[in-house]
C-alpha cells in the first residue's frame, strides 16, 4: 500500500507544532509587576526554559527505518514459520500449496488501522510504527512463504530487487535527474489513488465471489499492469526522500523521525509485495 501520510501538510502542521499554547483564560492568571520600586538590579530573564533535545535528521530517520525494518523481518520470520505447506495434485502434478493463517488477516487490518490513524496522530509515530511493522510484517511473511511454495527462490528476488529499486531512486533524487515538483507530487498521489481504488474494487468483487481477472493474470496486460504499479511505488519513494531532507531542513520536532521512517517502511513493503507479484507473472509464463 502506498503511503498516506508524508505531505506537504504534514510539514506545514509539523512546523506550527502539535500543541499550539493556549492564550490565558479571562479568569486564569494574569501578569503583574512586581511589588516596589525597580533598582536596576533585578535580573532579567525570558521566562521559563524547555529542554531542547535537537529536531528531525536524516542520519535519525535511518536510524528508526532501520529499527523497522528488523521488525518487519523479525516478525515476517515469525510468519513464514506459522504457514504450513502441503503437497496436492493439480492436473496431475504434484504443486505446493501454502496455506493463509487467519490471524495474519488480523495483521492486514491492524497495520491498514494504523496507516489510516497515523495520518490524524502523527505524534504516535514512535509507538505505532513499531507496532505496524509487527503487525503487518507477520503477514508478510505469510504471503511471501505463499509465493515461495509456488514459485522456489521468488522471494529473494523480490527482496534483491527492492533494494536495488530504492538505491537507484535514491542516487536519481539525490542528483536531481527526479525533481519532487508540485506537479510532480500530484501525478505520483493521483496515480497511487487510482491503484488503490482499483485494489478496494477487486477486493470488494472477491467478497461477493468474483474475480478480477487481470490483476493476477500472466498475460501481456496483466504484466504491463503490474510492470507500471511497480514503477508508481518506485516514484513514491522520490516522495518519502522529498519530505524527509526538507523536514529535516525546517527542524521539525525529534518524533517526526518515527512519523518518516514509517512512510518509509509503508512504500518498500508496498514495493516489495508488487514486485512479487510480477515476478510470480513472469516465471508463470
């Protein structure tokens, strides 16, 4: 799933600070001078000092996707060890199955819960992106050990490629041949928009005992299909880079390093979960 929550807005409402102090009440507490006449000897001070603990870094956000990601994959682990695999004859050859735990459907709704609610409560970053990479990298285990009894040696293929994918975005933001425009930023979000809008329909058509066909298929459009879905994720990590250097240039609060990092987190597990799909197309043709 793509990422819903690194945005210019985010920055905008990060700056002013999640807790904007309360002008005093008409009967609260209100200044007054001090009693007796001023010697010129008082010390002056600017009123009471916070502690400052230094804002938002790059070097922080890598940090904390780092912490993540050994979550995801601790968890994932977890997962691919909970899906049992047998052996049954389809047209008479011996294929093996994986079979879905249901509990790691409850790890989809709670990291799906949790990518919605992180958009309203970003200062929950550093507890619920810890727990959306349990969550939801349980059920990525799940699926990858499903695609790996299909199809031997799969997903680390997928895994190879998803690094390879984000250390080619990564050098093309880095020397501007991608450039985060405004214009930009929208075709990457409308795009991302309308594959989830085509996911939740293909969803609801398997609820009530339909299939869409082409999403899964090996044929040359449903290739293509899947060939361009990855290249949108691909350009939704240009987004993620984009908000982190300038959080980290407009001092946003240390936290926000949690609230990046799982932005980050969202679009490679979306990547990756895409490029297995491809590569499950192209070894089926």
């Amino acid at each position: 799933m793509p990422n819903p929550v690194l945005n210019e807005k985010a920055i905008a409402e990060a700056r002013a600070g999640w807790a904007a102090p309360k002008p005093p009440s008409p009967g609260g507490a209100t200044w007054a001078p001090p009693s007796g006449p001023f010697t010129g000897t008082e010390p002056i001070t600017d009123g009471p000092v916070s502690e400052w603990r230094g804002g938002m870094t790059v070097r922080g956000v890598i940090n904390r996707t780092t912490v993540l990601l050994v979550l995801l994959i601790a968890s994932a682990a977890v997962g691919w060890s909970a899906t049992p695999v047998t052996t049954q004859i389809v047209g008479g050859v011996e294929t093996q199955v994986a079979e879905f735990p249901a509990i790691a459907m409850l790890g989809i709704l709670i990291g799906f819960g949790i990518s919605i609610g992180m958009y309203f409560r970003p200062m929950w970053a550093k507890y619920l992106a810890p727990t959306y990479a349990l969550a939801f990298g349980f059920a990525v285990g799940c699926i990858s050990k499903g695609y790996e009894a299909f199809q031997n040696g799969i997903v680390l293929q997928a895994a190879a490629a998803t690094v390879a994918v984000t250390a080619v975005m990564l050098v093309l933001y880095r020397t501007n041949i991608i450039k985060v425009t405004n214009r930009f930023r929208k075709a990457v979000i409308f795009a991302t928009l309308g594959i989830m809008l085509m996911y939740g329909v293909s969803l609801i058509f398997t609820l009530f005992g339909a299939s869409v066909g082409f999403i899964n298929s090996p044929s040359a459009f449903g290739i293509g299909l899947s060939v361009v879905i990855c290249i949108v994720a691909s350009l939704n990590l240009a987004l993620d880079f984009d908000f982190i250097e300038k959080g980290a240039r407009a001092g946003l609060a240390k936290d926000y390093e949690w609230f990046a990092a799982f932005g980050l987190l969202v679009t490679l597990v979306w990547l990756y979960l895409e490029l297995l799909r491809l590569f499950a197309k192209l070894n089926s043709r």
